[in-house]
C-alpha cells in the first residue's frame, strides 16, 4: 500500500527542538521530492521546505530559514523534519507529503498529519 | 514570501457553480503556469484537485476547473454537491525552489 506515515504527537517546551519522522512505503522513496507543510490549529496551510531523497538536496522557505533542518535516511525509506527553538506559535500540524512524478509540482500523497505542541 | 490571497469563505446551493480567487504577484502566480489547488475536509489531510493551473489529477470529477488571469487563478466547482463542503487551498510555485499557499477558502454548500 502506498502511504506515508508519520510520527506521534509531541509536547514540547519554548526554546526546545522536534524531530518529526516519516515513513514512506508501496513506492520508490528515492523517485520523489518530500515536501513538509504545516498547519497552525485553525489557520491556513504554510510550505515549509522540500528535500531531494536521491542526494539530499534541500530548499527552504524564507520564514524557516537556519530553524528547520530536513533530512533522510534512503536505507529505511524515511524523511525527517527538525525544527529547533520552538515558539508557542510552532503549535500546528505538521505534513510531509511527495510531490508526484504525474502532476507538475502537486502534492498527491500526504502523511496522516503530526500534532506538535509547543506550551510551558 | 507573503501568502496568497483567497477569500475566507464562499457558498452556494446544490447544482449551482462557485468560483474561488487567489491573487498573488508576479513573482509566483503571474509568473509561472504552475497554481494547484487542493482541497481539505476537516481533520483530514489535503487532496491535489488541480495542477498546471487547469489540469485535473486522475479521480478528480471534471465539476472542478482552474484558469488564470495575470497574478490571479480561480477555482471553479459546477453542479455543486454536498461533499465539496471543504476547505481549499491554492499554492503557487514561487521561483528558486520556493512554493507558497493561499489562506484557504471555507465552501459552504447551502
């Protein structure tokens, strides 16, 4: 089956750092880009930035720019997601989802969502 | 990078069309024909409904259509039904590697 599955629900500290996992299977993960959005509780969809698993390669958006850190590990077909000196308005979903090969740049497999939540 | 632009909300009834804007610049919508739009029930993760600004994914009724005048797209539902009651979202790419989304539309069918 197809699918992306991602990591559970963390709780965590202002200044502290998560890590969030996602683990893609029924497909060849190295064949495509991992994007990461997130999702503040009632508030838009927000591009966080996108890795090449094939070489590693990474773009960010500006916002998160030298505060969030996207990797992969090819051997056990996962990506992660690192955001460091967490804030209160950190608090959101957070997505990893596969650009697809059909449809230029469209996001068509999503992860189930991670809930990261950031209080003192 | 600044959001796109969408209305908060828009409805209608059963059978009828809606048309959904996003505005942006010509650094992301105006200059590349690459606007998405998905949609998003509640709680659930996000479904692609167009790329390529008017192309339509496999699966995706042809009631959905895109189009795009300079540095704004729209999203058309025809016929509309109960199921479209969602949230959607349109994304642009942005140059350099860089993509952004609107703030997403709430579609109330009445």
């Amino acid at each position: 089956q197809v699918q992306l599955v991602q990591s559970g629900a963390e709780v965590k500290k202002p200044g502290a750092s998560v890590k969030v996992s996602c683990k893609a299977s029924g497909y060849t993960f190295t064949g495509y880009y991992m994007h990461w959005v997130r999702q503040a509780p009632g508030r838009g969809l927000e591009w966080m930035g996108r890795i090449n698993p094939i070489g590693g390669g990474t773009n960010y958006a500006q916002m998160f720019q030298g505060r969030v850190t996207l990797t992969r590990d090819t051997s056990i077909s996962t990506a992660y997601m690192e955001l460091d000196s967490l804030r209160s308005d950190d608090t959101a979903v957070y997505y990893c989802a596969s650009e697809s090969l059909y449809y230029k740049y469209g996001l068509d497999l999503w992860g189930q969502g991670t809930t990261v939540t950031v209080s003192s | 990078q600044s959001a796109l632009t969408q209305p908060p909300s828009a409805s209608g009834s059963p059978g009828q069309s809606v048309t959904i804007s996003c505005t942006g610049t010509s650094s992301d919508v105006g200059g590349y024909n690459y606007v998405l739009w998905y949609q998003q029930h509640p709680g659930k993760a996000p479904k692609l409904m167009i790329y390529d600004v008017t192309k339509r994914p496999s699966g995706v009724p042809d009631r959905f259509s895109g189009s795009k005048s300079g540095n704004t797209a729209s999203l058309t539902v025809s016929g509309l039904q109960a199921e479209d009651e969602a949230d959607y979202y349109c994304s642009s790419y942005a140059g350099s590697n860089n993509w952004v989304f609107g703030g997403g539309t709430k579609l109330t069918v009445l």
